[in-house]
C-alpha cells in the first residue's frame, strides 16, 4: 500500500501542478477535466492519508514515540532521493537571509573557519547574469510571437527557479565553511556535503593541486573529493574510517578526503597545531 500512495503522489503532483499553472494563466479547460483532475487529486491523497495512518500505528506499536513515529512514517512516504533533496532546497534557501545577515552555520566560537566560495565566484555570478538576460530575453520572445500563457507561465517559472537556485547555491557556500575546531574538521559544500571528521582519526594532512576534477562531490573507493571549480588543494589522510552520508542518500566508508579551500594554508596550521591552542 506505501508503494502504490508513494508512486500515485508523485504521479499525481507534477500533473495537479500543470493544471494550476493552466488555469492560473487564464486558459480554458473542459469542466469535466477539471472536476476529473480534482477527483483524482483527493482519491491520491485520501490513499496517502491511510498510507500515513498505517505507517504510523506500525512504528508506535514498534516502540517508537509520537515525535520518531512521525518521522519514520516521513521516511516511509517520501522517497530517499526526493527528500534529500527537498532538504537541500530548504537549506540552501535559509542560506539567502543568513548570507544577508552575515551570519554562518556551525562556526563554534575559537574555530577556525575556511571559505572555498571565492574561487567560484565569477562563474557563479556570470551563470546567473547570463540566466537572467535569457529568462527576460526569451520571456518577451514568446510574447511577441503570442505564445500561450499556458506554455509561458512555466517556462518563466522555470527560469526564475534557476536565478533563485544560483542565489541559493552561492548563499549556501559562503555560510557554511569548512571548519577546524579542538574537537573536529568539518568539510562542507554548501548544502549538499557536510563531513565530520574527529581529529585524532587525522594522520596527516598537505597540500595539493588538482585541475581535472570532473564532480563537485564524487567517492571513489575510499576517496571522498569535494572540488571547487574543478580544483582540489588539500588532502586528509585518516588512520581510522568515517562514515560519509552521501549527498542522495546512502553511506561509503573514506580513509581520504580531498577538498579546496581558498586559503589552503589557514587550514593546515589549524590542523597542525595542538588541537587544543584555540580552546586555551
């Protein structure tokens, strides 16, 4: 029954989307098909309701209390894949009014903290310049030839969403830095990686340089690299494995990681010096 809720949800949705976005824009639809979609609608969601339901009693006759049966019944509903990624959205987005109040995410106080956003900012900011001529450019192009709101409104919407995903994206770098502290090493990449690494599992830690990285975030093996416009320039050697949460789900044990930071100095004298300096 979970299944066929969470297949009949995500079927659903992009198709009651379409039709909103449809009659939103002032195009004309049958009665009948409105009233169907509608039908429909409530059917997938009266499904996920008992979905839920059932989810949930299961997990509280399993032990759990309200709050962990909650989330099991979450996880249950909502793919692995989809909610990573609604939680990289949500994310990056709190980064815009953090980046506007100047504030960071998980900076103790006597830590040590690397920026890596430097290094991408004209690119990022010429994506988003480009992206903005093209939304304004071709939104007036369809007006011109009178194309549909039908078709416009989305195609809009898609183009906003990528201006407002950039935003997003460069927010999310700049307010969540590397961190070295007495306890940890904590490499990030926006909202998308976040990697705790205790410093006594550090065996060793220098410099770099490699320009042909071909992912922002890749595991090979054991090698976890985090790149910065195709560029890494430290590398962490462990003596003990950590266990890395991938960004869409799932885990792989790493004994390296490699990673770009803009000032890669200030991390290896961070490293280098007594775990303890900063706190004393």
């Amino acid at each position: 029954m979970v299944r066929i809720a969470r297949a009949a949800l995500f079927t659903v949705f992009p198709a009651e989307l379409l039709l909103m976005i449809c009659l939103v824009s002032g195009m004309a639809l049958p009665g009948y098909v409105v009233w169907t979609a509608e039908t429909v609608v409530m059917l997938v969601l009266a499904l996920e309701a008992a979905a839920a339901y059932r989810l949930f009693r299961a997990n509280r006759k399993g032990g759990a209390d309200r709050r962990a049966a909650l989330r099991l019944t979450y996880h249950g509903l909502v793919p692995t894949k989809v909610r990573k990624i609604m939680e990289f959205e949500a994310k990056a987005t709190i980064s815009v009014f953090l980046w506007i109040a100047r504030r960071r995410v998980g900076v103790p106080p006597g830590a040590t903290a690397a920026s890596y956003a430097r290094e991408q900012v004209t690119t990022l900011v010429l994506i988003i310049f480009v992206t903005v001529i093209e939304t304004v450019g071709l939104d007036l192009l369809l007006v011109a030839f009178g194309v549909p709101d039908a078709v416009r409104v989305p195609v809009l919407v898609v183009d906003l969403y990528g201006i407002v995903f950039g935003v997003a994206f460069g927010a999310a770098c700049v307010t969540r830095p590397h961190v070295v502290s007495a306890e940890e090493l904590r490499v990030r990449y926006g909202a998308y990686l976040d990697v705790r690494v205790p410093r006594d599992l550090i065996a060793s830690v220098r410099p770099t340089r490699g320009y042909n990285e071909r992912s922002m975030v890749s595991i090979v093996g054991d090698v976890l690299t985090a790149a910065v416009s195709s560029q890494v320039n430290l590398v962490v050697e462990l003596n003990a494995p950590v266990t890395v949460e991938r960004p869409l789900g799932g885990s792989a044990d790493v004994t390296t990681l490699r990673f770009f930071a803009d000032d890669p100095r200030l991390v290896l004298n961070a490293l280098t010096t007594s775990p303890y300096a900063s706190a004393a």
